[in-house]
C-alpha cells in the first residue's frame, strides 16, 4: 500500500524528499502562488482546495498547469468547497486540463454571475453548485456525462442554463436543465420567467430540488408520464401556488391545484 504524506505550503525537506515522494508517497498539500492545492504524485495532477484560513476573493483565475518541485501537474479538479464563501468578480477555470467539479465546489459563492464550465469536464458533483445568490447563468460543456443529485440548487438569481448541443447525455430544454431523453428533470432555474410550466409528457423522474426558491411560476403542470417525485423537489418555492397532475397518472393525483 502507497502511504499518504501531507504538508502545506513549502516544506524544506520536500527537495530532500522528493526522489522518495515518486515512490513511497502519493499525495501532498501545496499552496502555489496563493491557490490551495492537493498534489497527486502518481498521476501528476492537482485538485484545488479551499484555503485553509479564508477564502478566495476578487478575480480568479485558476491556471491549467502548477509546478512543484520542479514536477508539472494538471489542475483537473475544483476540489470539495474549493470556492465556499468565496467573493469572486471574475473566474477563469482550466480550459484544457479540468474534468470535475466536486461536490460543494461553489457554495455561498458571492459575486459570480456567470458560469461557463469548460469543455474536457465530465462530471459535476452532487451539490457542486448552491446558494450563489448572484448566479444568472450556467452554460454546460458538450463533454459533460455524469450530473450529481441536485448538481445545482438553490441558487436564488438563476435565469437559465445552456447545454453545448454536441452534448449526447444533457440538454437544457426551454432554459429547464434535464437529461438528453427528456425523462430526468434536474434543474429548474429559480429566476426563470414565466408563470406556468408544463413538464414533458416524457419526463419520468424529479430530482431533488429541482423547483427550489422558485420566484415567477405560479402553476406547475405534472404529466401522466412522471411516476417519481423527489423529496424536497419543492423546497422554499415561493411563488408556487398551484399543481395540477393529469388525470391520468397513476402515482400521483392533485385536487383544486393541491
């Protein structure tokens, strides 16, 4: 079994050390040039991580490629909370070298408005996108294949979502965020307007989440098709006032718009 060695920023002994580290050793902690990183030997990649005291500000730009010891890793994963209660003005992700972001990625990030995920990510994580109050818009790569449990939730200003149309697993279907068949329904933008919504009649599945802090829809439409409702799928949707199930789903019925 390869053991696992820690340490934070520059450590003297690491120049020492290093020719053991290739062998015996498989991660390390590194702070390069203000970024917060775990450093991943065997594979020669980093992950960003969440500084250890505070957060990340201002505009950011998170580069493709760090060097260590004089040994070149690929950034190919926003880490776990990486930009949690971060102010951010601006943010340049890698272009060429990321394929995840993780989960609680961006949660309470302040200031972000847009969110363009590059192409080469594959997955977003459960809960890798929440409460960015300042969110208007994600646009989602055409490589993108696994989309976690309430990937993106409770962002209070979000007007839409885009998904690259070379994208053969998601698509986003009048701004709605689904799964390329139309039979998962994932994302229902909070600020998205309109007042009414009526889901595909090939939607099966809800997820968790999915019409949470709703601000303009007023009456949802389920089609006879749906025969999974989340829990939570509801959350703080405050302007809903009405649900109407076709009278001919057999898993879930409605009365006067309850």
């Amino acid at each position: 079994m390869v053991p696992t060695f820690f340490f934070t920023g520059y450590d003297e002994r690491a120049p020492v050390m290093q020719p053991f580290l290739k062998f015996y050793y498989k991660e390390a902690y590194a702070t390069i040039d203000d970024f917060v990183y775990i450093l991943n030997y065997n594979e020669k990649t980093a992950t960003l991580e969440k500084p250890d005291n505070g957060y990340y500000e201002g505009d950011i730009v998170v580069p493709d490629y760090v060097v260590q010891n004089g040994i070149k890793f690929a950034v190919t994963a926003i880490g776990y909370a990486a930009f949690r209660k971060a102010t951010i003005t601006s943010l340049q992700l890698p272009k060429q070298t990321l394929k995840m972001i993780d989960l609680d990625a961006f949660n309470n990030t302040k200031g972000l408005k847009t969110l363009d995920i590059p192409e080469g990510v594959t997955t977003i994580a459960e809960d890798a996108i929440m409460n960015c109050d300042d969110l208007t818009h994600i646009s989602i790569p055409a490589s993108v294949e696994e989309i976690g449990d309430y990937a993106i939730n409770a962002c209070y200003s979000l007007e839409s979502i885009t998904v690259d149309e070379g994208n053969k697993h998601f698509g986003a279907f009048d701004g709605v965020l689904m799964d390329k068949a139309q039979t998962r329904l994932i994302t229902y933008p909070a600020n998205k307007a309109g007042n009414t919504y009526t889901i595909p009649n090939t939607v099966k599945n809800i997820d968790k989440k999915a019409f949470m802090y709703l601000r303009h829809m007023t009456s949802l439409t389920v089609p006879a098709s749906v025969s999974n409702l989340s829990f939570n799928m509801f959350v703080a949707a405050y302007s809903l006032e009405e649900i109407n199930v076709d009278p001919a789903n057999t898993a879930y019925s409605s009365d006067d718009g309850v």
